[in-house]
C-alpha cells in the first residue's frame, strides 16, 4: 500500500486528533481508520512511537491509569496545533482526496473482478447447453440442479464469510458508509452479471 501520510504529517495529525481531548492511543488507531473510512488503519506499531517521539518533544503529555495510557496536548502542544491550523486543514482536504482515490481504486477492482465472473459464468452456461442429451431422463435438468446446488452453496459460503468479516470490523468500529456502499456496487453487479447467464 502507498504511503498515506508524508513525513511529518501523521506527526502532525496525532496533535490535531489530541486537540479535540486526551485518548488512549487505540482511540487514535480507531479515529484513524474512521477518517480514512476504513481504507487504512495504522498499526500500534505505527503510533505508539511517534507519541513517544511527541512526549519527548514536550508536545503531549502520557498519564497511565493501570492498564490505560492516556494521551494528551501540553500548552506547548496546544500552541503548535494552533501556529498550524493551516497545515491542519490542507492536511484534512488531503486525507479526503486519498480516501476518494481509494475509494475509486476498490470500486475500479470490484467491477473488473465481477467482468471476469461473468464471462466466466457465460461460458459455463454455453459449455452446460452445448453438452449431449444421452437419453432417459433429460441431463441438462440433472446438471442444472447440481449447478444451482453449487451456486446456492457458493452464495451461502459468501454470506457467511461477510457477515464473519462485518462482525469483526464493527467490534472494531469501523464499519463506514464506505464498506456499504461497496457492498451494494458489489452485489448490485454481482446480480446483473449472474441475470445475464439465465435465459
């Protein structure tokens, strides 16, 4: 995956998401991901150091309560986010532009992967009425009902492997606006290409 922020900028937008209160560095993960409508989450990996980095620089201050760490500006913190409200913004007009592009990208990639299903599905549906009738009972109602048996185990196997994939995303809150509009290009034309192979 590109590089989604430039050097300094994630610095940056760590200050601008402490300015709105304290949170815990999971939080920022999550307000992340839900800024970018679920098309990047950084990993602990990625944030843990660079609020490191940020203390040192006496810009956010760390309070640990137990098990829970909690991040916050200091004045010095505040004043910085407030000496680049500038930055701040043409950095949110940034973040909305990538998450457009993503966004495009996966919609680009799910309708050349559903293409591909189709003509796919086609030359099944010719290569199943090309075959031979052998006499006694009519094969292609044989092989059509073992076809729809398979489709409809496909469909059963795609629903439930959403659904785990859904339920998993909403425990982590990120389920966007995004995720459900790309499930609905998806499926949408998913029918269409499936109509086209039935007479």
């Amino acid at each position: 995956m590109a590089t989604v922020f430039a050097h300094g900028e994630l610095r940056l937008y760590l200050l601008a998401l402490l300015d709105t209160g304290p949170k815990h560095g999971y939080e920022l993960i999550t307000e992340l991901s839900e800024r970018f409508g679920g098309t990047y989450r950084p990993s602990a990996g990625t944030i843990y150091p660079r609020l490191a980095r940020l203390e040192d620089e006496g810009l956010v201050h760390r309070s640990a309560d137990g098990r829970k760490t909690t991040y916050e500006l200091t004045p010095a913190g505040r004043a910085e986010i407030e000496a680049r409200r500038a930055d701040v913004a043409a950095l949110e007009h940034g973040i909305a532009e990538t998450v457009r592009q993503r966004a495009e990208a996966l919609r680009a990639d799910v309708q050349g992967s559903l293409k591909g299903l189709r003509a796919e599905l086609a030359a099944a549906a010719q290569t199943a009425r090309a075959r031979p009738r052998d006499g006694g009972p009519d094969p292609r109602r044989r092989e059509s009902y073992a076809w729809r048996m398979e489709a409809e185990a496909l469909l059963q196997r795609f629903r439930e492997d959403v659904r785990a994939d859904l339920r998993r995303a909403d425990a982590a809150s990120v389920v966007s606006e995004l995720t459900v509009d790309t499930l609905r290009t998806v499926l949408d034309s998913a029918r269409k290409a499936v109509r086209a192979t039935l007479p």
